[in-house]
C-alpha cells in the first residue's frame, strides 16, 4: 500500500490543478492511512542533524544532572522526561523505552495560562547546555509548525471547508516540539515483545515528524540494524481486513511524515482518522533512535466536537458528549502517565469546602 506524498508546492500553487492534486493526496493519506508524506516542507536537514548531536550531548549527562529539567509538576510539559515515564493509553502498561525534551516553540499564551498554567508553563532550559541545543528545538519546531498550518489549510480544501477552519483552532494554542531518545535494550530483552513506543493514537491535532535517526552500540550515527525496527501504522479498518493492516512508515527521502491526532478525528467526524502507530525496538541490543515531533493543537478553550458539515448522527453517537479541550487534554495526560490523577480534581466545581467553612467557623469569604 503506497502512503500518498503531499506537495505543499501544490498547496500553495495558483494553479488549480496543482491545488487539486495536493487537496487529493490529503483525502486519501489522512482518510485511509492518517498519515501522509510531506515534500517541500521547509524543515533543514543540515540544522536537525546539528541539533541530534546537541541533543545527544544532553542525554549523555548523568541522571542526577538532568532531574531538575524533570519536573513532574508541569505534569513534562516543559523540560526532560525521564525514562520508563509515559505510558500509552491502549498499550499493555509497558512504559516507553525512551527519554524526551518538551518545549513550546512560541510564548505562552497569557490568558490561557491563567486557565491552564499546567499547558502553558514557560520552556525550561539547563543554562550549560550543549551549544545549538536550544535554538535547534525552537528554530525546528516553528518549521514543522508553518509546514504542519500549510497542510492543515490544505486539509480544509480537501474537505470543501474555508481556508481557516483548522488553523483558526491553532492559534495561541497548547503546541509543544518534543526531543526523543529511544533507549538501548539489553541481550536478554531484545526479541521479547518490548517496543519502544507501544502502538497508540496522538492525542492532539495534527503531529509532524521531521525524521530520526539510529545510534549504534557505540552511539555513533548509523543506518538502521535490521528490517524489524522503526514507525509502523495501522491503517483504517475496513469488511475484508477489519483489524485494518499495518504499513511500515519510511518516509521518502526529504520529506516528513505527518500524522492525523484524535483532535483532527473528533473535527472531522471520523473522516480523518487518528493514526495507531507503534515504534518497534531492534532485534539487536544496544542500538538507540533519535527522533523529534511537532504537537500541534487546538486552543484549550476549543470544544471539541464534529463540525457541523460531519455531524451525523453515527459521528454525534461516537464523539458525543462536547467537550473543552484543555479538559481533553488534562484527562489524556492523566491517562498515560505524565499528569497525576489528582489533576482531574482540577475539573469541576472546587470550592465545596468554602461551604463548609461557613457553616462551620464563618470562614468561607
């Protein structure tokens, strides 16, 4: 099965045609497969490999030099996450094999960090880190950020909505641009079962991949060691294979890969589909991976629900109740282990105790 290949050349063309082309690709890479190839995309190769090294540099310092960048009570939404940290939402309770950089590519928006200071902290960064290790996130996550608003306009033609109708969502939104190192397994795990990334859908709305690459044991850059290792996906289900297929994801030379999240799913009505993908680990021990991806989201105070051209009423039954999407997101960093459960007591009415102080000590001003 031949994943499609987006031009955003064609996107952005005058002509129609061309247009027409790019808005066809979308309709079957994001309909059939969530996922779609991405060409002229504006993202330097040259500068992505600069910023590995530097993030390579990072990973290599002790445990003890990184835990002030781990801060748990930003539920990791900014900083170092450590390892064995996240777990995903429909995996076996494996944690990820992997350790992760979180920043947010453009400054907190201010209201909404009032609302949500837990998805609008400030970045966080180590004042002696590698050279090219801060300015290579941010300068990579705003252009996976201008490629990834070029498709999502291009999504929206595709789907005969306006131009904006997903990009109007993005603004000021919660977007984070994360840093990964999946971690070396031992003789005794490889062939076992253990992924380093358990097959999951993203929860946001759009997220863009700009392409990894392998270490070998000596944490040197290399080519991949086997055929099993790397991104596979599951594409939709249909009657003749309704477990849908998997389809290994290796992107063309020069593009990116993008991925629909369940936010764009919701949207959408289940037109787009959120992508099930899975990162499986090498049969060989002690190869690790570097990767990086561009979170796109909607703004927290978006409800999320079909719009008005998808609601039908299978999708209002599947998507049904609306809901805010600050909420979605606390619940889903709850689910897979990067919130604490008691961040849901953030959600709903919290001042019942001022009642009781009244009615007790006459406390409750």
């Amino acid at each position: 099965m031949n994943i499609p290949t987006v031009d955003l050349g064609d996107l952005s063309s005058d002509d129609p045609s061309r247009v027409e082309r790019g808005a066809a690709a979308i309709r079957e890479a994001f309909g059939v497969f969530g996922l779609a190839y991405v060409k002229n995309h504006g993202v330097d190769a040259a500068a992505l490999e600069r910023f590995y090294d530097a993030f390579g540099q990072f990973i290599s310092w002790p445990t003890e030099a990184k835990k002030p960048y781990g801060r748990a009570d930003l539920w990791y939404q900014r900083g170092w996450t450590p390892p064995n940290t996240e777990v995903a939402v429909a995996g076996n309770g494996q944690p990820d094999f992997k350790e992760c950089y979180f920043a947010a590519p453009y400054p907190p928006d201010e209201s909404s960090a009032l609302e949500f200071p837990s998805l609008y902290p400030e970045n966080l960064w180590p004042p002696d880190a590698p050279p090219y290790f801060q300015e290579g996130l941010m300068t990579l996550g705003r252009a996976l950020h201008e490629a990834g608003l070029a498709l999502l306009r291009g999504a929206a033609m595709a789907l005969g909505l306006p131009d904006a109708a997903f990009t109007g969502f993005c603004e000021r939104g919660p977007h984070v641009t994360r840093a990964l190192q999946y971690l070396p397994l031992k003789p005794s795990q490889v062939n076992t079962g253990i992924l380093w990334g358990e097959e999951h859908t993203d929860f946001n709305l759009l997220t863009l991949l700009p392409g990894g690459r392998f270490l070998d044991p000596n944490a040197r850059p290399a080519s991949k060691p086997d055929e099993q290792s790397g991104l596979y996906l599951r594409t939709r289900a249909t009657p003749e294979e309704p477990k849908g297929r998997m389809v290994r994801g290796t992107a063309p030379a020069g593009c990116i890969v993008a991925q629909v999240g369940q936010q764009l799913e919701i949207l959408t009505g289940g037109t787009f589909l959120a992508t099930p993908h899975v990162i499986t680990a090498p049969g060989v021990p002690g190869w690790q991976r570097q990767s990086a991806a561009h979170f796109m989201h909607v703004h927290t105070s978006t409800v999320l629900f079909p719009l008005t051209r998808f609601r039908t009423p299978e999708a209002i039954q599947n998507y049904a109740p609306p809901v805010l999407a600050g909420t979605y997101d606390i619940k889903t960093l709850v689910d897979i282990g990067l919130a604490p459960p008691s961040a849901l007591d953030q959600l709903g009415y919290r001042h019942y105790d001022r009642l009781n102080r009244m009615r007790t000590d006459g406390t409750g001003t």
